[in-house]
C-alpha cells in the first residue's frame, strides 16, 4: 500500500507518517523541511522536498498512490488565506484526479458547513468540496481546538500567564494533535471504508481557559493564571509579526467564530468524537519539557 503524506513534518503529519512507516506501508512523505524527516527516511520512508501548494511536485509524487493524506498546512505569511487554502486543495485534488487515487483523509475542521463569516473555517469547508469531487472515497477529519496552540506561549507561560482571545465561561474541546495523527493513520491504513463522509474529534472534554490554566498549573508545579486577551490585541500582535490587513481579518473572523458560545464548539459529543489524550497527559509530554529547558 503506498501513502502520499502532504505536510508531512508538521505536529499532525508527522505522527500519520511515524504511524504508517511503522505499520510498514510505502510512504511517500512531503514537506518544504525534509530534513526534520530524516529518521523516517532511515526507516524507508521517500521523503521528498515537496510544498503543499507545488502542483508540478505533487502530480509526480502521487503516481500509483493508493491513499492520499492532506492538510493544508497555516501560512500567515500568506497574502489571503482562501487563496492559501484554494491553491493547496485544488494542486492535491488535481494529483487525485489524475492519477484515480480512490481514497484521501483530508484534515478540516469542526463548524465546516456552518454559515457565518468563520475565516478559515469556511475556507476548509471549500476544501472539502474540492476534495468530495475528486475522489470516490473521502473522509474529512473535523477536530477541535488543538491542545499543542499552547505551545507556542511558554515563555508567557514560564510568567505564570496564559492568554488566548476567549472568554473564561467559554468551554472548548481540546485534542492533542497526536490523538488526530492517529486516527487519519488509521484510515489511510484500512482500505474498506468507502464514501463521502465526516468525523468530529473532539478530544476527551471541553475546558475553559481558567481550567486549562489549573491543568498546567498541576503539572508544572506553580500557579498560572487566565488573562483573556482583547481582539484589538491580537490585532495589533499578528501586525507587529507582519501579518497583512486581509489575513488579520480572516484570522480575526476564525478567532471570533471559534469564541462564539453558540458557536461551532456548542457541538453534542458522540462516542465516535472521543479521542484518549487527555490535557494532563500533553502538558506533562509536550509543555512541562519546554517549561524545563527554557525553549
């Protein structure tokens, strides 16, 4: 069985090739960092240095590939995100369709479909189109919140504050990115399933930022408290990291929609949303080492 695994060195697509090398199917793994690969190719994985919007790259790497995995990996450095997104699906669609790959596991996300300006989200509901076109058999992963969006605040953290742009009453399902790893293995590896369809994961509960803030604090031993951040704040921030007008919008209206409390999150959890990795259990792996070594 041959893979092609896009983006293929980020948090989820990382762990889908870690799964399917160790399961010894023929990977073909993507990514514009090859280098962060290097121990999968050791292990017989090809790994080719192949950005996620290369047409010409992904036509020739999907040739004979029975399964597709594809994520649309963020780009703020990106002049519009639905052109980012609409360049990246319609590239891997193209390879798809060309080559009558008849199944792809496609990372989206909860609230796709929903009608309201939702930023990306809308974006990954096009994607989803796109993809339902090109293939006979897809499968449209829909996570939450990511558990690993905290990493990126461990010097804030290491202050004793975590911050994101949420009220504190807001509850959110967060899931580890490795729990999604998981599951998009899983079917790239199963050859039976069959159909257009999707699947919430939406990790083991919802929390609110103060209770996430009190999970750390567990596991690093100190107190760390919740300060909810002001849109104009993010604003201001994604300008300071040279984040172009249009994508602070689109970035903007992504963040509104997922703090809306009526929202994408008011979603009813069935069994099939479960996803094991509990928030403890990511903060003692993945956080509490950065917090320990200062990076």
């Amino acid at each position: 069985m041959k893979l092609l695994v896009t983006a293929a060195s980020g948090n989820i697509g990382s762990r889908v090739a870690e799964q399917i090398v160790a399961a010894g199917a023929e990977a073909v793994l993507l990514s514009r960092h090859p280098a962060k690969l290097s121990a999968l190719s050791a292990r017989g994985a090809q790994v080719l240095p192949i950005g996620s919007d290369d047409a010409p790259g992904l036509l020739s790497a999907a040739q004979g590939a029975d399964a597709l995995f594809f994520l649309a990996p963020p780009n703020p450095g990106a002049k519009d995100l639905r052109d980012w997104y609409t360049q990246t699906a319609t590239a891997a669609a193209q390879a798809v369709r060309e080559h009558r790959i008849p199944r792809v596991v496609c990372i989206s996300t909860v609230g796709a479909h929903a009608n309201a300006p939702l930023g990306t989200i809308a974006f990954a509901a096009e994607m989803e189109e796109r993809f339902n076109r090109a293939a006979p058999h897809v499968l449209h992963l829909r996570p939450g919140y990511f558990m690993e969006n905290c990493l990126s605040q461990v010097e804030s953290i290491r202050h004793g504050v975590l911050s994101f742009p949420y009220a504190e009453d807001h509850d959110m399902p967060w899931i580890s990115t490795d729990d999604i790893g998981d599951v998009a293995a899983k079917y790239l590896l199963d050859g039976s399933w069959t159909g257009h369809w999707t699947r919430n994961l939406l990790g083991p509960e919802n929390l609110t930022l103060p209770e996430v803030a009190a999970r750390i604090s567990q596991v690093a031993g100190k107190p760390i408290r919740y300060v909810q951040v002001s849109p104009e704040a993010v604003q201001h921030q994604l300008e300071a990291q040279g984040v172009n007008p249009t994508v602070r919008q689109q970035l903007g209206d992504l963040f509104r929609a997922l703090g809306d409390p009526n929202g994408i999150y008011a979603t009813a959890r069935t069994p099939e949303a479960f996803t094991p990795t509990t928030f403890e259990t990511f903060a003692r792996n993945k956080l509490l080492p950065l917090l320990a070594t200062g990076g």
